[in-house]
C-alpha cells in the first residue's frame, strides 16, 4: 500500500462539474493523453444535486498544470476550477484499514488510536478496524503507526479540499 | 404533437438550417432513414463514411456553416474518425450524427457496437449518446451551438436505435424546440478586454520590424476583411499560414504569403528578425515556428485568440487577448485611432529589406527539358491562370499541397481548402465535393497526388451519380513524392516503399469507370487545352492525369527540428 508522505510538487484542482455520464471520463482523459500521474481524486454530488465537485491531485510542474487547467475549462460539462494552493486550502481526508494486533499489545494500540482521535469501528478477538478523518499529512502519520502491526488492508479517499476563509 | 425520435430529428436539423447531409444509412440508423425521404433536406449518398465527414468539411471550409455528417454504427463511426480528428485540428464547424445500437444493447459487444463517444472523446469539441428520444431536440440544438461558436470544431451526437424507431415504444416523445441553449460551462468570450487592446495598439505603435502573422481563425472569424483594413492603417506587412491562405488578398501588396517549412524565405525570414509579431488566429504551430527555442528570437508577441488555451501554449505572449479575430481586429483599429497611427517610427528600411528578399529569394524552379515529365509547378502556374480568381482549390496532403499553397494566389478569402493540422491523405476529392455542393456557383478544382487520390477516389461515384462537376488535377509522379523527399534529403537517397507506378491504375480508365471525363497530360503544350476542355464541362466531374517529374522537391525547406534561419533555398 503506497503510504508516501504528502509531497511539495503536489497542486490541488477543484472543479465543479455538471453531474452527467461521461463526465470523469472526459476530466481524467485530459490528464491520462498528457501522462500526468493523478495522485488522488474524489468526486461526488454537492448540495446542489445537479453539481458534481471533483478534487484533483496531481504531481506536475506549474507550466503544464496551466495548460491542462485551460484544456479542462474548454470541456462543456466543466462548470469552473479552482486551483488551491496547498497552505491556502482546508484539506480532509478518510483512511479505514484492518490490523491483526497481537492480544498483548491490545490495549497500547487502543491508547494511540486515542492520540490520533481515530476511531475503532469493528473488531474481533485479534483484529481491528479502524478509520481516521483528519489531513493527509496526520493521515501519512497514522499509516505509519498501523505498519509497525500486521496491516492487512488500508484505503484512503483521497483528498476533499475548500478554499480557506482568508 | 406526439412524434417519434427519428422524425424529431430530422424535423430538428431542417430547424437548424441544414441543407445537405453526407452520409450512408446501416442498421442502427435505419429509422431515421425513413423520415428523410420526406424532408427537404438533400441527402448525398457517399461511398465511405470518411468521404462524407470530409465532405462535410470542404461545405463548412467554403460556405462557413457547419457541414452535417450522418452514418451507422461501429464500422461506419470509425470510419467517420478521421474526418472528426481533422475538423479538431483544423476547427471546422462539424455536427456528425453516428447511429449506435439500441439503448438496452449497449455495452453487450452487440453487432456492429462501438463506444463511439468513448472514441471520439478526444477529438471531438463535445460529443453525446443521447439515451432519451425526448433529449434529441435538445441536443441537436447545443450541438449546433457548440459547434459553431467560439473556437469551432466537430460535435458528435451518437443516438440508439430504439429512440428513434417508430415501432419501438422508447422512441415516444412530445414535440418540442428549445428557444435557447442552456450550457452553464460554455461562455466563449468574444470581445477583448480593453486594456490588453490597447496595450496591444502602444506595443504596435512603437515597433520598427512588425508582422502581422495571419492563421485559420482570421477565416473561421470571418474577419479577412478587417485582417486587410488593420494592415493597410498600419502599412504592416501580413504573412498567412497555411491555414490562414487568402486572408489577404496575395496580390495586396502587403502580402508576404506563406510562411514555415515550405514557407516562402521572405515570410519566413520576416519573422525570424521581427521585433513584434501579431498572431491573430494562428497557433505557433511547429511547422510555423521549425526550431522553437530559435523561433523570432527577437520578437515581441502579441497573440489574439478565441480559445484561451491557445495562449502561452507554445510560445508566451508579451500580450495576449482571447476574443474573436474579428471584433478584436475591429477594436484594435478604434484603439490605434485614437491613439493616432501617425506616431509609427520610420519603418522604410525593414520595408526595403523585405523587399529586397522578395527580389532576391523569389518562387523559383526550371522548366523542363524536351522529352521530360511536366514540372508540377508549371502545371500550378496554368491552372492557376487559366481559372477564375475566384475559384476553390482543394488539395491533399504532400508535395502538391505544399506546392499549391505557394503558387497559388489567393486573392479571396474562404477559396483553399486543406488539411493542415491532421495533414489526412486523400482529403482533396471529397473535400472538393463538399465545397461544390456549397458553392454551386464557384468553378472547384481539387489539386491532388497520386498517392492521394487512391485513398478516396471512389467518391467521384458519389460526385457522378449527384451531377457534382468538381475537376481534379492529379499530380502524377508515381512516388509517394513528399516521403520521396525526406528519403533523397535524409535518408541518403534510400528510397522505402515510396513507389507507386504512374500506370498503375490506369488514372484516366479509372475516372472514366467513375462516370467522369478522363484526360492525360504528358507534354507542356497539352497542358492548356486539358484545362480549357475541364472548365468547360459542368455536367460531370472531370480528372486530368498530369504526369510530373518524381525528381522535383518542394523547396524552400526548413528542415525538421532546424531553425527557421536555416531555410534551404534550393539545390
């Protein structure tokens, strides 16, 4: 499972979409003709049901990234974009994973999950769980923390982004 | 009114205008087959769906409306993608309508299924499966917008065969016509903003080596008349791409004609040693700029475009504008008068050196000797003579297209017909076809080469049996010339499957099996009455057989990855 810390290079696009078939497709087409590596996406209706909002990060250089902004704005179904800087963007995300934790190390590894306000969602006599909601870089700590036990499966969303406030 | 999806379409496209479809029925789209026998609308029965999709494009290259393609499904959409990649490179306003299999069929590997839309996804402006007989009127309506605003290009529409089949209760709908399109993510901006206007009008102002550097959207934009008043109140001199030809008149004289890799030296050269080039609807295309790191190195840019992501794409501009070429040009023209344009410096002796590089590096190439084949050239420099100022040329893609857009002169805009960005082989004769159905009035000769000629020759079937007396001048050399070309020059005469034989078919049986005139020109001297004898048959098309010198090579010549200040002159 691929746990790297977050890096600098990344850009976060935000664009709102209309909510119809084909859509991703045409989106993650323009990066896939190019090469670009999408490092995350999330994708889902917003309040407004007829809106899709898709997050968007890639690993690219600043030039490139322009023009697959502008080559993105000329899709049809392409409402508006918005590329958030990383320090300027409330940034979340979900992790889940299944960890076999040996029975005397029980109660230790209920304690860190405590530290990390992570939550115990299932468990059995030997195995847990657990889902943690919080910033890719906290969530990059926490995997890290589930490796050092027998990680049996991990999945994270990938990134949600807004613009900060100010 | 209760109707069907079939009748709602065609009832749909006689709404938006359309006067002539290309196409050829199949499976999927046998329902909509059936209402057309009942419109107005002149349906062109082609013998391959690339000739209809290129069809398309000669009828939008010539009249400036989108031309309308329909075919069946699976083969006969992907045999329409070529004509859809290249109205996408060279923005020709296209509305293909491709049957697919019906809705409950979809995604089973049925018989003759593709994922059209899939396909064509990146090479269409959008495209669209409609899955709801009570959307066709809708759609029909956004894709003729699409279509034909801002940047231009070709719209799909892919449409299951149960929605518009009578007997088939999917196919059920209310009649109805929207009053407008409602596309929240599609504004194209078409004024440009006024400060970058006049930024734009200071920088020309003050320039000493200016160029107005003319592409296809000066013709797309309709704005070839306004490109000519912009020149003549600035006096700046104006070289069109090939994709741009005939956006001024070749004999104004400010005219430098074409530039890039078989660009004229003087076109070229004036904008390698510009300190201010005026892009107005051309995009830096490598075959523009050869060598881009030593492309107008002293040059300021000021680049007008419709489709912003055009700017900086390449090359970035010091001023750049996204509108339309011809409300931009227009209040470009406002700003300079006030600013006043008889601040200009001296600009006399960039005048004198681009003419002294006219007098010096002219158009040249040698007669032939008694007993050789026809120099192409000069077969050029009779056809051109020998037809009215006005007429459409088509070409193909080579040697005889390059040598065509050289010694040609367009004097009228919406009059060369070409294709440059996808640069399709075979494009000449059905392209030719499409722009004489639009242009009943105008003579259209088509400039082809043998190579090209075999890709798409059966569609003078389609053009004898519809009484479409187009005329094509084959430039036989018996070689695939241009690769020819590229092997005598860089791959030390080793010559790789360029052969075609000049016999082989026998060019002059073969258009005369076609239903047209066929004629064979082997000596200078016959050259003249074969084309007299052509322009004077308007009953059915006509093909002349030149016989040309496979030794001639298309110079000047930048070669590839080389800098424009590198241009071969000749041998």
């Amino acid at each position: 499972m691929n746990t790297n810390p977050t890096e600098v290079r990344h850009h976060i696009l935000s664009v709102l979409v209309e909510n119809k078939p084909g859509v991703l497709a045409r989106v993650s087409g323009l990066f896939a003709r190019r090469a670009f590596n999408i490092y995350s996406l999330a994708v889902a209706p917003t309040n407004d049901p007829s809106v899709s909002r898709i997050s968007i990060v890639v690993d690219v250089e600043s030039a490139p990234l322009e023009q697959i902004t502008k080559q993105l704005d000329k899709l049809i179904n392409v409402l508006l974009i918005e590329e958030l800087a990383p320090s300027a963007a409330v940034q979340r995300e979900l992790l889940i994973a299944t960890v076999v934790v040996t029975t005397s190390g029980h109660q230790a590894f209920r304690d860190t999950l405590g530290t990390f306000s992570a939550k115990l969602l299932d468990e059995n006599a030997d195995s847990f769980i657990v889902s943690l909601e919080d910033t890719p870089e906290r969530l990059d700590v926490f995997a890290a923390f589930l490796g050092s036990h027998h990680l049996v499966a991990l999945e994270r969303t990938g990134r949600v982004a807004l613009p900060r406030l100010s | 009114m209760k109707t069907n999806g079939g009748a709602a379409l065609i009832k749909s496209l006689e709404l938006e205008g359309v006067e002539v479809i290309f196409g050829l029925p199949g499976g999927a789209i046998l329902p909509v087959y059936d209402p057309i026998i009942d419109s107005p609308i002149r349906h062109i029965l082609v013998r391959h769906e690339q000739g209809a999709g290129h069809m398309a494009e000669g009828y939008a290259h010539a009249t400036g409306r989108p031309g309308v393609a329909m075919v069946t499904s699976g083969p006969a959409a992907t045999n329409i993608v070529t004509p859809l990649a290249d109205a996408y490179m060279d923005s020709v306003p296209l509305v293909v309508i491709t049957g697919q299999v019906g809705t409950a069929g979809i995604g089973t590997d049925a018989f003759q299924e593709v994922d059209t839309v899939g396909m064509t996804r990146s090479i269409t402006k959008h495209n669209e499966l409609v899955t709801r007989a009570e959307d066709i009127p809708r759609v029909i309506r956004e894709a003729f917008h699409i279509a034909t605003t801002g940047r231009p290009g070709p719209v799909l529409v892919d449409i299951p065969k149960d929605i518009v089949d009578p007997t088939n209760p999917n196919s059920a709908m209310d009649w109805y016509w929207p009053d407008s399109v409602d596309l929240p993510g599609y504004n194209p901006q078409m004024d440009g903003d006024p400060a970058l206007i006049e930024a734009a009008a200071r920088l020309i102002l003050a320039s000493e080596r200016p160029v107005l550097y003319a592409g296809g959207g000066i013709l797309k934009a309709r704005a070839a008349e306004a490109l000519t008043a912009l020149a003549e109140l600035l006096d700046i001199p104006v070289v069109t791409t090939l994709m741009g030809r005939g956006g001024i008149p070749d004999d104004h004289p400010l005219c430098l004609g074409m530039p890039g890799m078989h660009g004229n030296y003087t076109a070229v050269m004036s904008m390698q040693e510009s300190d201010l080039l005026i892009a107005l609807g051309s995009r830096f295309d490598d075959r523009v700029t050869g060598k881009l790191a030593e492309f107008a190195p002293h040059a300021k840019i000021i680049h007008v475009d419709i489709d912003p992501a055009e700017l900086g794409k390449v090359r970035r501009p010091d001023v750049g504008i996204t509108g339309d070429c011809r409300l931009v040009i227009e209040e470009l023209i406002n700003a300079l008068n006030i600013l006043g344009v008889d601040s200009q410096p001296d600009r006399s002796s960039w005048r004198s050196t681009l003419s002294g590089w006219q007098e010096k590096y002219p158009l040249k190439y040698a007669q032939s000797e008694t007993g050789e084949l026809l120099k192409p050239q000069f077969v050029l420099e009779q056809l051109r003579d020998n037809t009215p100022d006005d007429c459409i040329v088509a070409s193909g893609v080579g040697q005889h297209q390059m040598w065509t857009a050289q010694y040609w002169k367009f004097n009228h805009p919406y009059t060369w017909i070409n294709s440059g960005g996808l640069g399709t082989m075979g494009f000449a004769v059905p392209a030719a076809i499409g722009a004489k159905v639009g242009r009943p009035d105008r003579m259209v000769w088509a400039v082809d080469g043998d190579g090209c000629f075999q890709m798409t020759a059966q569609e003078l079937v389609t053009a004898a049996s519809e009484r479409i007396p187009v005329k094509i001048a084959i430039l036989n050399n018996a070689y695939l010339g241009m690769v020819r070309q590229w092997q005598e020059m860089f791959y030390e005469e080793r010559y790789s499957e360029v052969y075609l034989s000049p016999d082989l078919p026998d060019y002059k049986m073969w258009a005369e099996a076609m239903g047209c005139v066929g004629m064979r020109v082997e000596s200078p001297e016959d050259v003249l009455p074969a084309i007299q004898r052509a322009n004077e048959i308007d009953d059915r098309p006509v093909v002349i057989d030149f016989r040309t010198d496979a030794r001639e090579k298309v110079f000047p010549m930048v070669p590839a990855g080389k800098s424009n200040s590198d241009i071969v002159v000749g041998e």
